[in-house]
C-alpha cells in the first residue's frame, strides 16, 4: 500500500488580502498544522527592533533568522488566537504592532534572513500536511505544491482591513497611515531581489474584495475535492 503523500495547501497574496484567516480557517477545518511564514518574518523583525540592529544590518538580521530556527514556534489552538513564541515568550500581539508593520519588509529583503526563513518553513511541514501562507510560497518555497493560491483584493479594501484589524486591537493609526504602509510593503515585496511577492503561474487566484472569508475557503475546498486531494472536505 502506498503511502499517503504530505499534503500542501500553499497561500500567497500581498498584505491584508486575507491569507492569514483563510489560512487558520483552512487548516483548522482540514486538520492540517498551520505554518504562518509572516509571524516569522515578524519574529525576526521585532528581534532586530528590540535590539537595536539596524535594518541595514544584513549579517545581524540573518544570524536573528538563524536563531529563530531554532527557538520559533506556533500554535494553532482549536478556540483562541495562533499563539506565536519565541524562546518561549509570547510574541503574539507585540509583533502586529504598526511599528513592526513598517519595518517587516526591509527585514524581509534580506537574502539571508529568506534563505534561514525557507529552511524553517520547510522544516514545518509534517504529515497529513500544512497550509503554508506568505508571499513567495508557490514560487520559492513549496513549488510543487499540488495546490497554490493566490489571494489578492484592492488596495484600499486591504487598507480599510488592516485599519479594523488595529484598532480593534486598541493600535491608534489612520486608515491613510494603513494604506501608506500597504502601498510601501506591495512596492517592497514586489520588487525584491530575493524571491518577490508574485503569484505561482499555475496558481489558484482569488479576488477576495466582495468575498467573504468563508467565501474564499469554500472556494479552496472545492478546487481540493475537484482535484481530488481531499474527499473530506
């Protein structure tokens, strides 16, 4: 009898387009683990901030991105929030500060900081499989992912997210602010050197502007049933 291969669901998209409440919501209702690429790049951001490493300090953020290999991790409780955690401490709500938002991506430019993050990604992924979301995870990271999505939505609708998300949160900002930071992160992560935002060309690609997020999951589940990947879903 053969072996059931590990399955990988992997969700790409630009900044607020829904991937990290599609993800949790996919993974949950599959029974599959979650690896959240974004929290990591996050972790290792809020790491060189605290620190004091400068975000042009490419030796300091990978040896950071190195670390985290090692001391990173994420839980996908059944009824609360993911729960993020480094070293043992809970970094949960301290990486989702604006403060972090905005400094993410030049940290995330970084070669070296991808490469370490890839590795850590990959490492992961355990049977019966993960939904994995980011920006490069189609095209770098699982390329032969036998589902890719590609989750994608107006600028000023992914603003307008971004905006509740923080203040419901207690954040102060603006809604202009958001959309600043939005435009700044799609403009970085577009054009990095190192593995930019872009979607896999056999991907799967989702507006999600007038969608609901239980929209978009059944939208997922039904391609994974058409394709026969899933007969439980």
């Amino acid at each position: 009898m053969s072996e059931e291969p590990v399955l990988v669901i992997a969700i790409d998209g630009p900044a607020a387009s829904g991937k990290s409440t599609v993800a949790i919501m996919l993974a949950r209702r599959l029974g599959l683990a979650l690896v959240d690429s974004g929290s990591m790049y996050r972790a290792a951001t809020l790491l060189a901030v605290e620190r004091g490493v400068q975000l042009d300090d490419e030796a300091s953020l990978a040896d950071i991105a190195r670390e985290l290999r090692e001391s990173f991790e994420l839980e996908l409780p059944p009824d609360s929030p993911v729960r993020v955690s480094v070293h043992g401490r809970d970094i949960s709500s301290a990486i989702r500060s604006p403060e972090i938002g905005e400094a993410v991506s030049p940290v995330s430019a970084v070669r070296g900081v991808r490469e370490e993050m890839v590795e850590l990604q990959r490492s992961l992924v355990r049977k019966p499989g993960a939904v994995v979301e980011g920006r490069d995870i189609g095209t770098t990271v699982f390329p032969e992912a036998p589902l890719k999505v590609y989750l994608e939505a107006l600028q000023s609708e992914r603003a307008r997210r971004r905006y509740v998300e923080l203040t419901e949160k207690g954040l102060a900002t603006t809604e202009s602010s958001v959309g600043q930071e939005i435009a700044m992160r799609d403009e970085i992560d577009s054009s990095r050197e190192s593995s930019p935002l872009a979607a896999a060309r056999d991907a799967l690609r989702i507006d999600t502007t007038e969608l609901t997020i239980e929209d978009v999951v059944k939208e997922i589940t039904s391609e994974l049933e058409r394709r026969g990947l899933r007969s439980d879903v």
